[in-house]
C-alpha cells in the first residue's frame, strides 16, 4: 500500500508543478478554472502524502479504506461525466483542419453532418476549401466573381447550402446582369468559422487573390474584435515585425490536448469550470477560448457601459489596411459589411439562449457601430451596415435560433437580400457598361 501511496504523490506533485508552470509560464496567468485545477491538485498531493506516512502507523486499515472510497467515488464520477457527455455535449463547430498558416480551415473535399440543439445540416466543402459547389481556381469567361470573407455567419452555421445567404445573393444577381447582357454572377463563400480580419488577411493573400474576383466582401462579425486581439497574441512574426502567419499550437502540450478532451466529453466538469469563470468575471484572452467557446466577452463591445476598445479597433483595422492594400494594388474593390447579433435588433430573437451571456435590460450601444464608419471612412473604405434592414423586417419567422447564435434560414433571406440590392445599384452599373464595350 505504502508503494502505491508514494507513487501517487509523486504523480500529483509532478502534475501540480506542470500545471503551474504551463498557467505562470505558457498562459501568462491563472484564471478561475487554472486555480481550481492548481487547488484540486495541490489537495490530491497533500491527501496521498499524508495517506503515505499513516501507512507506517496503525491506520493502515483506514488508509485502505480512504484509497478504495477514493478511486470508487472517482471511477463512478467519471462514468457519469461521459454518459452525461455522451448524452447532452453537441458538436460546437464543423469539421476543422489545423492550418500552420491561418490557424485553422475547413476541410476539403469534405461532407459533414452537423447536429446542434438549434439545427441538423449537411455542410459541403469543394476542393478549394470554399463551402458550396465545386469551381475552378481560374474564373469562367463572361462571369464576374464575388468574393466572400467572413467567419461562422458567413460560412452560414446552421443552415442548408441553398440557404445560405452568399448562394441567394448569387441567385437575386443573375437577372439583373443577364438582362443587361452582363453575363453571369458567381458568389464564392470563403467564410470559415471564427475568423477574424487577420486570418482574412492572410486567406486572401496566400490563397484567395489566385481566384480573381471582382469584388471582395468582408462580412465583420461582432466577435472579430476579440478574437482578432487572440490571433495577433499568437501570430508569428518576421525580423521587421510583420505578421506572417497564425499557427495552431494550442494542442502542442498535453494540458491543452487534455482541456480540449475535457470540453469534448465531460459535461459535468465542464460546466462547474464555466459557472465558476462566469461567477469570477474572468475573460480569458487565449485563441482556444475565443475560437471554440462562445462568451459575452465576443459581443461586450456592443453594450453599453463597455470598455476602452482603443487599441483592439487598432488592430482589427490594421488589418483591413492590410487586406484593402492588396486589393487595391489587384484593381479589386473591397466592400465592409456589418450586420447585427440579435439582442441589436430588439428584445426577440435569440431567446433564451442570450441570457446566458447578458442580463435582461440591458441595452446595446452605438459605439462600434460609429467606430466602423469613422475609421472607415479615414482609410476611404466602403462600408454596408445591414442593421437597418433587420430591423424593419416585418415578418412573422424569427430571424435567428433560439440558443445558437447565428440566423436560421429567415435571417440569411434578409442578409441576402438588403446586400443584393447594395452590390446591384453600386457594381452592376459598372459592369454592365464594361460588358457592353468588350468586344464581340
């Protein structure tokens, strides 16, 4: 018994000590669920030390016994965390791919299955890593070709292909162009999940730019100014500090590969970590949280009574000079679009599933919004605020899920069409009239 006791001291000591040093180290810090792991782990080499020194007095018996109610009640938990795992924790996101350049892209060549409290969907990704159709890298004669940057609302979660705003746009456009003798349009979605202008950036610049459109639209998210404050802390940089690239390290340790099991299959776990994070006010700044856990912190800026956002608008919009650099050097237009999360819209929409990042009352702000526009206009870049076309739907549908976030199929049918129109009075004009003058 004494052998076993040592060895499992010596185990929680050596994982306490890993422990500490990836939070003080690797993380920078400890949050509300890194002390409650430090703590536990600390009370776990505290219990077997103590359990082996009794194992030489005349508690022998009492130590056999603690160790068998110990690893009893631990084995039971455990199988009641999976089974409760296996039962109620859904899928958060689509079939992802590490990507050493832009941290993470869909999988091409790929179908999958996604299944969520809100919704069931099949998601197409063709060869080029684009959700939809199959295309080819060069653009077909006679078509002009719309290009879609966006992140989880414009890769459309939750809704079927032919339902995603980018294809109904695509579809509202031909008439028009081909009754000008235009041609025809093509709207490629390259929305990946929780991207950020600065993965954006990159996409475009290593792999997009090859696709020639002529027209690139960017679809700013609410949760682009967080998460791109997380991809700028993990992005590599070359001698005159420019950013290069956005690598996926966050499973390059085995505390990160275990956290990442944990919020995969422990329901139980997981949930006491969020309530205590929640109930400490604790936002944590990492790439993982942003980008695989949904959070008030993505839509704070929002809200009234926020922060100093300065130096995250900083960032967001260097970004974007950066994006709007390359597509001017190409001769391509660069449109910015924002559109609103649902509590923007009025007190319906996303219910219940708001509350569980804001409290009832509470009131969005017209702050990011006048920071979009004036920033905007300082770097002479176009900008569509779908806001206003939400709010005077008039339909009976709601426009988004329940607890998910995103919108439902209504939701995009708005989108689409408030940005057709947009995209029809200020781009088709101008491609028809070139159309009419290329030669025959």
């Amino acid at each position: 018994m004494k052998i076993v006791t040592t060895l499992l001291t010596a185990v929680s000591i050596l994982a306490l000590c890993g422990f500490v040093f990836q939070q003080a180290v690797v993380e920078g810090g400890f949050g509300p669920a890194a002390l409650v792991g430090t703590v536990a782990l600390a009370g776990l080499a505290l219990m077997f030390a103590t359990l082996t020194y009794l194992t030489s007095t005349r508690h022998r018996e009492l130590v056999a016994k603690v160790m068998l109610a110990f690893f009893s009640t631990a084995a039971s938990y455990l199988v009641l965390d999976l089974v409760a795992g296996w039962i109620l924790i859904v899928p958060l996101s689509p079939p992802l791919v590490p990507d050493t350049f832009r941290h993470h892209a869909l999988l091409p060549d790929s179908y999958a299955e996604i299944r969520q409290r809100d919704f069931v969907y099949l998601q197409r990704v063709n060869h080029l890593g684009l959700r939809g159709r199959e295309t080819t890298v060069e653009k077909p004669a006679g078509t002009r070709r719309i290009l879609m940057l966006g992140d989880s609302f414009t890769m459309a979660k939750g809704v079927q292909e032919d339902e995603t705003f980018s294809v109904l746009v695509e579809q509202a456009l031909q008439a028009p162009m081909q009754a000008c003798g235009g041609g025809r349009v093509e709207v490629l979605n390259a929305g990946v999940d929780s991207y950020s202008p600065l993965l954006e950036y990159l996409y475009f610049k290593r792999d997009l730019a090859r696709l020639n459109p002529d027209l690139v639209v960017l679809n700013f998210d609410n949760s682009d100014l967080i998460q791109e404050a997380a991809y700028r802390r993990q992005a590599t940089r070359d001698a005159t500090g420019e950013i290069t690239a956005v690598p996926q390290i966050w499973q390059d340790s085995v505390y990160e590969r275990f956290l990442s099991w944990t919020n995969r299959h422990l329901f139980i776990t997981r949930a006491v970590l969020v309530y205590i994070t929640r109930a400490m006010n604790h936002n944590e700044m990492t790439v993982r949280r942003v980008v695989n856990e949904a959070g008030r912190e993505h839509f704070a800026h929002t809200l009234e009574g926020d922060v100093d956002r300065t130096r995250q608008w900083d960032a967001v919009f260097d970004s974007l000079h950066r994006l709007k650099t390359l597509t001017d050097q190409a001769g391509i237009p660069l449109l910015l679009t924002t559109y609103p999360w649902a509590h923007q819209v009025g007190d319906t929409g996303w219910v219940p599933g708001r509350f569980s990042f804001m409290q009832p009352g509470e009131r969005p702000s017209t702050v990011s919004r006048d920071t979009i526009r004036a920033r905007s206009a300082e770097m002479q870049l176009e900008v569509f605020e779908a806001l206003p076309a939400f709010k005077a739907y008039s339909g009976t549908e709601p426009l988004y899920f329940d607890y998910d976030p995103h919108w439902n199929a209504a939701g995009h049918r708005v989108m689409a069409n408030a940005l057709e129109r947009h995209i029809a009075s200020r781009y088709l004009p101008a491609w028809c009239q070139s159309s009419a003058k290329a030669p025959q």
